[in-house]
C-alpha cells in the first residue's frame, strides 16, 4: 500500500455548466425559428437579421432574469427552513430544560408534545 497522501480533485462547477447548456439550447433554438419563419414570411433580410437579434437580447434578458429569481428563490427558502429548525430546537431545548428541572424528564403522557421520546 502506497504511503502518499491521496489527493481527489472534484469538479465543482455543475451548476454553472448546466445553467449555460441550458441557457444556450434554449437561446439559439428560438432566434434560429424565428428567422427562419421570419425568411419566408419577408423578402428583406435586414429584416430578419434585426428580428434575430432582438430575440437573442430579450432572450438573455429573460433568461438571466429567471436565473436570478430561481437563486434568490432558493437562498429564502433555505434561510426560512434554517430559522425554522433552529427555532425548533430552541423550543425543544426549553421544553427539556423545564421537563428536567421539574422533575418528570418529558415522559409522561399528558405533558410531552408530539414527537418527544
């Protein structure tokens, strides 16, 4: 058995790979539609060219938005359940606190909550 220190490099950067797969599938599929009905409905090529890029910016306007609120989204409901569980064991503490001091160590049946040993 080797004695060097074993050393494991992880890529860490998933979600920023996915978000870009993501937003590029989807940002080139819908400008690539709409010039191409754009090309048989109109004769001008300036015309589909604007409208190309038109939709890559609102688009990306769009995506990034949506990015954005999916983040910050997730950021609240994690600070909302990390308040709520150490709510929780706050309370729990107490309630032990008393129980003990009170001599009945939350085991009987009328005084424990729910969901208490």
């Amino acid at each position: 058995m080797p004695l060097t220190r074993h050393v494991e490099r992880h890529f860490t950067s998933g979600e920023t790979v996915r978000d870009i797969v993501i937003g590029m599938s989807d940002g080139l599929t819908v400008p690539f539609a709409l010039a191409a009905g754009l090309s048989g409905a109109v004769e001008s090529t300036s015309i589909v060219i604007t409208a190309g890029l038109a939709e890559i910016a609102a688009g990306s306007i769009a995506m990034g938005l949506g990015g954005y609120l999916a983040a910050r989204s997730d950021a609240e409901h994690y600070a909302s359940e990390r308040r709520r569980e150490a709510d929780y064991a706050r309370r729990r503490a107490l309630y032990l606190a008393h129980a003990t001091d009170s001599g009945s160590c939350g085991r009987s049946e009328t005084s424990a909550p729910i969901g208490t040993p």
